[in-house]
C-alpha cells in the first residue's frame, strides 16, 4: 500500500495525498483550523480505484484529527457516508 502524506500550507489548507511511483493518484482536501478539520473532497484515479486508496485517507485523517484533538467537518460525501455507516468509530471526532 502506498504512503499516505499530509500536505499543510501556512494557513492550513491542502489535502492528505496518495503518490504512486512519484504520481499524485490520490487526494482528499482538507482545510484545518485550532478546533477543526475540514474534509472537502475526496478522489482517487479511477485506474486506481478499489485497491483500498480512499480508504488509507480517510484513516490517515481520522488518526490525524484524534492526535491534533480536532473535530471532523465531513463536507465530502465519500466522508459523510463513512462517517454515516459507522458513527460509534468516529462519534469522538464527529462534528455534526
């Protein structure tokens, strides 16, 4: 599985993202502030799809968010879903 990396400007704006062989083939954009993180959008390459890429994201943020003590905005819709599917995993980062 490749390395999921967060990429943060100055103000907080950028997107946790997937390389592959050096190729951005995944991101999901995030912007985070000192009680926030939210999640934008998520896309994955569709020659990419289904190896489980949208997936290491969401949990590469979610990690994130609980270390950083920040509460999840989930505006994206892969997000909301995952988020809807399973509530109890994510009621502590939650922000509805």
């Amino acid at each position: 599985m490749s390395e999921v990396k967060l990429n943060l400007d100055a103000r907080g704006r950028g997107a946790f993202v997937v390389e592959e062989e050096g190729k951005k083939v995944g991101e999901m954009v995030v912007g985070v502030s000192e009680t926030a993180l939210t999640v934008y959008h998520t896309e994955v390459n569709p020659e990419m799809e289904g190896k489980g890429l949208a997936k290491a994201m969401l949990d590469e943020m979610v990690t994130y968010a609980r270390s950083k003590e920040l509460q999840v905005v989930p505006l994206c819709e892969y997000v909301q879903v995952q988020f809807k599917k399973r509530p109890d995993d994510y009621e502590d980062i939650w922000r509805k």
